[in-house]
C-alpha cells in the first residue's frame, strides 16, 4: 500500500514537473527575491511570458497559467494590456476568455486588437504586436504582489518552438500593466 501512495506521488510530481512552461518545473533555480519584477522609471510593468512561473495542462490548455510576482513601488490605478503576436490584427483566434487575477481583482475578457503596435522589436515578420485592453487594477499601497493570468496561450517554450497550430497564428506574449495619470 505504501509503495503504491509513494509511486503515485511520484508521478504526480513528475507530471507537474513536465508539463511546466519551460519544461524544467517551477522556477526554483533563483532565489524567489530575483523572481520579483520592479516597476520601469515610467510606472509601467511589462511582464514577459518567458520571465513568468507556468503551468500548462495538456488535457485542458483554457486553464494554462502564467504568474509573476511584482514589487509595487507608486500605489494606484494601472491598465491592463495583454500584448499578443498575430498574423491576423483582425481575429486573435483566443478560443476561450483570458483571465487576469491581482489581489481580488480580476479581469476577463475575450481579447481584441484594440492597438497594434507598429515597428515593434518584439516581434518579427510576418508577426503582428497586436495589444487588447482587458482593464484596470487599483493598487492601494506600495509593497509585493502576484499577477496570473489564466489562458490556452501560456504554452510550453517547446510547443512554440515546434510551431503547432495553436500557437501559429497568435501568440501570447506579455501583461503590460501602465499607471494611470497620477
């Protein structure tokens, strides 16, 4: 009976441990004070899949997650842009709604271009940078908190680099976070 509990447990870890974004498990190789993301000397927060703690579930990708943990320096009211790269500025091809979670904050939206970002270093032909507004945040003191975002397109660095249909039309590719006028 033992040997069974610990075989399972095993290939629950090993399961978690495969199917990370990166594919090497929770980030666990920094120290978690270099995990934190501070804000640039504009206010604006722009936080990169690849920087990102991920999860992704092969069996469901809609609950793919993506989490940063950010330092927040000047409370207040920030927007919430998810920034894609796109073939088509047209259609963003989101099969399901992206969630963005802070606090007890949380946004949901079906993402459309709402801005396209012309010249962007960020992508490469024949890519678009396609950004959708999703909201806002209100922060009410300085200090540390964790941003998630929930979405079939936080996807595994190897299923981007195989090129498979999900990600060959539209990827996702950051959380920009910018403060309000203050």
């Amino acid at each position: 009976m033992k040997k069974k509990a610990f075989l399972s447990a095993g290939l629950i870890i090993a399961l978690i441990y495969s199917t990370s974004c990166n594919y090497q498990g929770w980030r666990k190789d920094k120290n978690i004070e270099e995990d934190i993301i501070a804000e640039a000397e504009d206010g604006t927060f722009s936080l990169k899949l690849e920087n990102a703690s991920c999860y992704s579930n092969e069996l469901n990708p809609s609950t793919n997650t993506a989490e940063w943990n950010v330092k927040v320096s000047n409370p207040g009211r920030y927007t919430v842009w998810l920034s894609s790269a796109t073939k088509d500025t047209m259609n963003l091809n989101y099969a399901n709604s992206v969630k963005v979670m802070m606090l007890d904050s949380h946004l949901e939206v079906s993402p459309e271009c709402d801005k396209i970002i012309q010249n962007s270093k960020d992508v490469s032909f024949p890519y678009f940078r396609a950004d959708s507004y999703m909201g806002s945040f209100f922060i009410s003191e300085p200090g540390e908190y964790s941003i998630q975002v929930i979405s079939e397109k936080v996807l595994p660095v190897e299923a981007k680099n195989k090129g498979n249909s999900q990600s060959e039309n539209t990827r996702l590719m950051s959380v920009i976070l910018t403060p309000m006028t203050r």
